[in-house]
C-alpha cells in the first residue's frame, strides 16, 4: 500500500532543503565543470552540436562526446537571460527538488515522519559536497524516481511505462543513464529469486526498451563510447572525486556512512531484496569513488531507513489533527520567510562580488597574446573558455577522455608532474604562453629554469609568456 505524505508537510521539507543547501553547498560556479558547460550551451546555441572541440590547440580531430548537451544549452539559456542570480536559483531548486524525492521515497516505504526525516537528514548531508551546478543534479533526480517507480511496480505495472521516456531524458542530458539500467536490473533479480515471473517479464520488456531509449540522442550509439571513455580516463588517478573515498574523514559522509554500519542487517524480511542488491552494489562502488557514494547514499536511503524502523514500532506523536496541520502551516511559513532571506542575501552577494582575478588574467592575455597557445591547469580550463568566450588556445580542460585523445592527457599528467622530458612536449604543442597560479610550483619553474617572463600577475593567477 502507498503511503500518501501528510498534507503540508512536502512545503517545509522544500524550503528547509533550500535554505540548507544555499549555506552548505558550493557557490554557484565554484565547481570549474561549471564555465565550460556554460560555454558549451552558448557554442550549442550558435552553431549545432560540435563534433570536434572548438576551443584548444591541442584536441585536433578527436571527438567531443558531449554527454550533458541538453543541460549546456539550458544552464546557456538561463546564463544568458538572468546571469548568476537564475544559476543560483536553479542550482538550489534542483537541489530542493532531490530533496523533496529522497523524503517521498523513504517516506512511501511505509515507516514514521521521525525515521523518514532522519534519513532524509542523513542522505541529504553526505550529498551536500556533491551539489554544485552539473548536469548530475538531474541524474540525482531521475535516478530517485526510477527507483520510485520500480517499487510501485510491485503493485502496478503501470509504473513502470515511464521509465522509457524519463531514459530518453536522462541520456540526453548525463552519462550516468547506466544507473536506471542497473536499477531495473536489481529489480529484475529480486523478480527471479522470488519466482514472480509477470513481473519479471515486464521488467525485462521495459529494461529493453530502456536500452534503446538511450539511444535516442544526437551522439547515437557514440554515447556508449562517450561513457566508457568517461569511466575509464586516465585522468581519474588524478582527480579527487574519482579517488576512493575516506568516509571518517569526510564531516558530510561520517553520520551515514556510522548510521549504515550499525543499522544494516540484510536478514531482515521487510526489506525487498532489490533494495538489498541496491544499497551494498552502490556502497562498494561509493567507496571505490568518492563521485558514486552520492548515488549511493540517494539509492540506499530507504534501505537505511527501514534498518533504522526495524529498531523501534512505527509509531506516530499523538497530536490531534487540527493542532498537527496549524503546526505544518506555520512551519511553512517560517521557511517561507526564511528562504526569502536566503535568496535576496544570495543576490546581494553575487552583485556585490570582484570581478574574478583569472578573467583579468584572461583579458590581459587575450588583449597580449590572443594568437599564442597556452599552457594551463586541467582544473582551470573551463573558466578560461568561458571568461575568453573560446578565444583563447587553451591546452586542456574538465572535458578530458571526452574531448581529448588520451596522448593528450597522458602529456598534461607528464608536464603536471615534470616527468621526463616534460619540457619538450611544450615545443610539441607549441605552447609559448601560461596562464597558472601565482603560487604555483610550475610557475616558478618556468620563470627560474626555463626563462619565461611574467608578462602579469595577479593576486591568483599569472601571465607567463616564452621571449
């Protein structure tokens, strides 16, 4: 039976969700991904879905698997119309949004308001890292609902009819829609250990159709190569959202992650197989890579709260109806009015920001060296699309194995860790201009080793350029 969430209730959760991810979250770009899926949209926008990237010196032929072009365009959109305050705005309300489903998911699985808000508070917090403005948010949402649906179809197969459209979605705008696949497949094996063979064969007919849903995107069959080259780059060894997580070493994901430990208990009837399959299949992959253990405390979360129910009876306050709802309404406006100071102090922040020391950097060199190619930091490549408009000859950026050929990125790592013969691949590319961090080690190489001349320097970042 579906558990309807009292009326009410669903508005504080929102809000309360906003105000707290506007405070624990990162800024609105301060994740560099952010520029150049901006800077994407707006090439998307002008001139079609590139095959090849527009913007470095060094990418040559090899193929742009832009996985994210939908949400490029739309973050361009709103970019364009309302600049940071619409980002800003966005970026909270879709992390609102995976809120608002996370607490109807566990919610829906039948235990209390108490067990229900304190795994929604565990879940919520151990993803709070993870909600910078990237097109994963929505994957965070797609993925609640599949395994919303999946459980529904224990009921209803009716259920289950979406999940083809909202897998056209999902690949259209992450690469992550493997994650409704293997949900579909959890299900599926729980449908074969326990014999139920209707509801295996609607499962099975919708994964298929799921399968070649995925493909319904401008990359075609290309966006399997997009996402095995995404999880397979070789950069991965050197990007921390892809090392293996330390859970007791993380604030955000400690309480969950203790919660887990001492809660799970997989001889527990009341909890559906697929949701067993589900929880222990995402936190080894969690644990293999900090960027999966957001998916799993999302997909694992009503499987933690069933653990956590099965400590105590459900039970609820004894509060009489009419005192329970007063107190939902004023809850709510409470929030409201929260959330409205929230928001204006935001904007007030955003207006009253410097002008970022990296796009003076960037103008300096543009105004200097605009035909020049340039050396630079992996993480810094997006801004420098975005804060040149792709005027500047960039080296690499965030794009890696799906823009660049892996000799590409296999030379960055050799001159980011001055192998061997490092300095010749600068003559390889050409590169005769640097913008890096003023602080940085390899700008004092260049300088005292090499002879490079600091054309400007800034509080942050430095122009270097070779006489």
């Amino acid at each position: 039976m579906q558990r309807i969430i009292p009326n009410g209730f669903i508005p504080p959760i929102i809000l309360f969700a906003i105000a707290w991810f506007n405070f624990l979250s990162p800024d609105i770009l301060h994740f560099p991904d952010t520029y150049w899926h901006i800077a994407a949209g707006d090439y998307i926008r002008e001139h079609g879905i590139p095959l090849h990237d527009p913007w470095s010196h060094s990418a040559g032929d090899a193929r742009w698997y832009n996985l994210s072009w939908s949400f490029d365009v739309v973050l361009s959109m709103v970019h364009e119309r309302f600049g940071y305050h619409g980002l800003e705005i966005i970026r909270l309300a879709l992390a609102a949004t995976v809120i608002g489903f996370l607490f109807r998911n566990i919610y829906s699985r039948n235990v209390s308001i108490e067990v229900a808000l304190i795994a929604t508070f565990l879940c919520g917090f151990a993803i709070s890292p993870a909600l910078s403005l990237r097109p994963h948010l929505l994957s965070f949402i797609l993925a609640l609902i599949f395994h919303f649906q999946l459980q529904k179809s224990r009921q209803s197969s009716t259920a289950l009819y979406v999940l083809p459209l909202l897998t056209v979605i999902w690949a259209n705008f992450h690469g992550s829609v493997l994650v409704g696949l293997i949900l579909i497949g959890s299900y599926g094996l729980e449908s074969i250990v326990h014999k139920n063979w209707t509801w295996f064969k609607q499962l099975f007919i919708v994964g298929v159709l799921c399968f070649f849903a995925m493909f319904l995107t401008p990359l075609g069959w290309h966006i399997i190569p997009g996402i095995l080259r995404t999880l397979d780059s070789v950069m991965k060894p050197y990007i921390s959202e892809w090392q293996p997580i330390r859970v007791f070493s993380s604030p955000a994901t400690t309480p969950l992650f203790a919660v887990f430990l001492l809660v799970t208990n997989l001889r527990l009837k009341d909890i559906p197989l697929a949701d067993k399959i589900i929880t222990f299949g995402f936190v080894f992959m969690g644990l293999d890579a900090g960027r999966n253990f957001s998916v799993f405390a999302l997909l694992a979360a009503p499987y933690i709260a069933l653990s956590i129910a099965s400590f105590k009876p459900h039970q609820t306050f004894p509060i009489e109806a009419r005192a329970q709802d007063i107190m939902f309404r004023l809850r709510s406006l409470g929030f409201s009015v929260l959330v409205a100071v929230v928001l204006l102090s935001t904007m007030v922040e955003i207006k009253e920001k410097e002008q970022p020391d990296i796009q003076v950097a960037v103008e300096f060199a543009l105004e200097h060296y605009p035909e020049r190619n340039f050396l630079n930091g992996y993480g810094d490549g997006g801004q420098l699309i975005y804060y040149s408009k792709g005027k500047l000859k960039i080296f690499v950026d965030g794009r890696a194995d799906t823009a660049y050929s892996e000799e590409v990125l296999e030379d960055h790592i050799n001159i980011d860790n001055r192998n061997e013969d490092w300095q010749s691949i600068l003559e390889k590319y050409s590169m005769t201009a640097a913008i890096l961090p003023s602080d940085g080690l390899m700008r004092y190489i260049l300088i005292d080793d090499l002879g490079w001349h600091e054309a400007y320097k800034g509080k942050v970042y430095s122009v270097l350029v070779k006489e």
